[in-house]
C-alpha cells in the first residue's frame, strides 16, 4: 500500500473498525488521530482549531471507558491487513523506556532507571518490514507496562521466578500475540531480535512453534559439536567469504565501512546447567571484523536453514534490518511525535495518547524511509506520496519556477521538504533529520490549506 498523504484519510484506514464501544468513540479517535497527524509534534491545544475541539479531544483521552488496548488493536489489524500481500516479513522488535517523571502522574508509574525519581513505562514494541519491497508496512504489536517501585534493587530472587513471571518473557509473549493476529501468515514472519532475546526458554518455544527468527547471541554457550563454547567455535569455522557493512556513527564512534569475514554453521545448544530439558539444534552465522580486535561482531543464531553463503547473506540483511526499530523509537520519542513531552495527569491518559502517537510515529517513520531510498526513491513518482496541489505548491517554494507537467520524485519531494523548513545538507549527506522532514511537511500543509482557503473564497465572491 502507498503511503496515505491525507491525515484523515490515514486515521481512517487504520481506526476505522476499532471496538470502542460507541461509534461516536471512534469518529472522534479518527479525528483527533487526523489533527495530531497533521500537526505533528503539537499539543492537543496547539493542534486544534477551535475551543470545541481542544474540549472534544480531552473528553476522549480523560475517558476511562476507552482502552488504550482496543486504540491499539485496531491499528494492529490494519497493518495485519497491509502484511497479507507479502511472502517475507521481518518482526524487528526492540524495548524501549518512556520518561515521564512529571509531577501529578509519576507515583502512579514504575521506575525506569536506578534512580528513585525516574518514572515512565516499558514499552516493547514488533514493527513489520517486507525486505522484497523494502517497506515499512506497520506496528503488529506493542505492549506498555510498568514496573513495580517496590521490586526496585531487588534482584536476589529473580532466578528464582517462573520464567512467564519475568519481564524477559515479553519476547515470548510478543511472539504469541503476533502469531494471533497473523493467523496462518506467522509463517512468513521472522522475529529479528538483539542480544536480550538470548533466552534458551525463548529459542526453544519458537522452534516448538514453528517460528522463525534470527536473534543475536549474547551468550557464548556450550555445543555439542566442540568442547568450546559457541563464539570460541564460530570464529574456529573457514571464511565463507567477506561482506562490506556500514558502521553508523554513534556517540563517540566515527561512520565506517567494516570489512566482514561470513562464517556458518549448525550447532546444537546444550541446555545450560541449571535448567532442565534436551539439547537446542539451531544454524549459526557470524560476521566479524577483519584486523580489529573491538570491531563489529555478530554471532547470529537463526531457525532458518543456512547451508550456503547465499543464506548466510541472506540472514545478514534481516538482522541489520533491525535498525528500523530503532528508528521507529527516534521518531516516537525524540525525532518526531516527541511522546515524552506528554504532561497528562493520569496513568491511563497517557496510555490512550501515547499508543495515537506511536502510530504516528510509524507514518512518520514511513515518509522518511521512502526519501532515504535513493534510487528506489528517484525512479517512484512524488504523486505516490503528494497529491498534485501539494507538489505543485512545493514545486513553487522551493524551486520558485513553473511546475513540470510531469511529476517529479519522491526523492525530490524528500530533499524539498527538508529545504522547505531551512535544511541546507551543509554536512553532504543528502539526508533530512527528523524535525526539518517533518517541519517541511506540516508548513506544506499549511500552504495546501491557505491555498484551498483562497479558492473558496474565490468562488464565494
């Protein structure tokens, strides 16, 4: 599906059949989803036009008959939808913290970090991508929780838990709630998830399931096939050949590109020792780097079958797929929908607001992957993503000439946007950072409106 460049148009493909209990419940989750959309980044006061409205949504989020579970179901099921055209999907999941150690709602939230004053939730989160498309499709699952302060520095009895009662059972119980709403399409889904997800619980009930995943190990474990540990051997395997990988540039590490030796392998996971049950057969991939001791290093374990390098490839691309997640949580927090400057007082307020607001934060997401395309981007008409006003109206910001008869592409409508909110590239990336995108965006809209404005007046007189 293209992307949906009408705010309301958008809300109302992905809320429409949401089970609120009231109809006029979900005409108003549409229409407030709508004005957050196309304002985003605002506050509710600052996105509505009128008194009425400002009133109408704070009716909404202050409802205690609405649940934040139901809002987010029936975004869920439109992307479910959406997923059903694709042969291969990723699950890329991820867990993020929210901070929102305000005054008024903190005591009714759990801690976040070692500190006593910070307060928010734990958010995990299952983003589907279609590798053959290159695309985006959506949010399959999300769930938000809090903490127990009481829990907190206490960690003597953690081993001692059912493993369904810790917090690392949400990898499990995210795999059960998406195979839920994927039915009989889990089968063409891979959950692609990072070192926390090394649970031998986990592995062996994906496995006992028939799901797919690719996660990263964390822990060198013992194998059956050597006296060594997994790590020790994965680096003892001949070369299957070497892979190029872009090293991004974070915190005090500079942007690279890292030449890879690809290792594969089956193994067989013994059962650690304090835990009971058979032996784990698994297929194994590494990719490390050449001639530097700190440098970038993946041992992957994988339910899929890799018996060649093409395979071994194959697995690679998913796993560094997985950055997408955390994209999705740059656009939530900080890059876009700026979620954590929410100042609602209640627990459940904030629920309903945050879980509209990662939902936007996917279609800000989407907008920015389409432009990051290049060459995808350069051949696909910008009509796909603006309608013909919007481009036409961008077309004479920016270039400040007569429109073409043909419309340009999305790349150019993702560099003009970045120009339209003072984006200049003066580091040559060619890339648009999340508010210039999306400042660009919402004063395109702004011109569309006045523009529309003008030609009903027009008409009137």
């Amino acid at each position: 599906m293209n992307f949906i460049s009408n705010p309301a148009q958008w809300a109302q493909h992905l809320f429409q059949h949401a089970s609120l209990g009231d109809a006029r419940r979900v005409k108003r989750l549409i229409a407030l989803s709508a004005t957050l959309a196309a304002h985003m980044g605002k506050s509710v006061p600052q996105a509505s036009q009128t008194t009425a409205d400002i009133e109408a949504a704070y009716r909404f989020i202050r409802n205690e008959a609405i649940s934040a579970d139901a809002i987010a179901e029936a975004g869920f099921m439109a992307t479910k939808q959406e997923a059903l055209a694709f042969d291969t999907l990723l699950a890329l999941e991820d867990t993020s913290l929210l901070n929102f150690s305000h005054k008024g709602v903190r005591d009714e939230l759990g801690h976040i970090t070692s500190h006593l004053s910070s307060r928010g939730f734990q958010a995990h989160s299952v983003l589907l991508y279609a590798p053959s498309h290159n695309q985006v499709i959506g949010l399959i699952e999300q769930h938000l929780w809090t903490r127990d302060i009481a829990t907190m520095g206490k960690h003597k009895n953690a081993t001692k838990r059912p493993y369904w009662e810790k917090e690392s059972f949400k990898w499990q119980q995210a795999s059960q709630n998406v195979a839920n709403r994927l039915g009989q399409h889990m089968a063409h889904a891979v959950s692609v998830c990072d070192r926390e997800a090394d649970l031998i619980e986990y592995l062996q009930y994906k496995l006992e399931h028939q799901q797919r995943f690719v996660v990263r190990s964390m822990i060198s474990r013992h194998i059956e096939e050597a006296e060594g540990k997994l790590h020790l051997y994965g680096h003892s395997l001949q070369s299957a050949g070497e892979r190029m990988v872009e090293v991004v540039q974070k915190g005090g590490r500079k942007a690279r590109v890292a030449t890879c030796e690809v290792r594969f392998a089956t193994v067989t996971l013994k059962m650690p020792s304090n835990k009971v049950g058979e032996s784990t057969p698994l297929f194994y991939v590494s990719c490390i780097e050449k001639g530097n001791d700190d440098g970038l290093c993946w041992h992957l374990l994988t339910s899929e079958p890799v018996t060649t390098t093409e395979q071994a490839l194959t697995i690679l691309c998913w796993y560094e797929k997985r950055w997408l997640i955390e994209d999705f949580h740059k656009s939530w927090k900080s890059g876009g929908t700026q979620v954590e400057d929410l100042r609602l007082q209640s627990k459940g307020n904030l629920e309903r607001m945050i879980t509209i607001l990662a939902f936007i934060a996917v279609r800000v997401q989407q907008l920015r992957h389409l432009g990051l395309q290049e060459e995808q981007a350069k051949q696909q008409s910008c009509e796909t993503l603006l309608g013909c006003k919007a481009w036409k109206l961008l077309w004479l910001k920016v270039e400040q000439c007569k429109p073409p008869k043909q419309a340009p592409s999305v790349h150019w409508a993702y560099l003009s946007l970045g120009k339209l909110a003072g984006w200049h590239d003066s580091k040559g990336t060619g890339v648009v950072g999340w508010e210039r995108l999306w400042e660009g965006w919402f004063k395109l809209q702004t011109i569309l409106e006045g523009y529309e404005l003008a030609l009903s007046l027009e008409h009137e007189m």
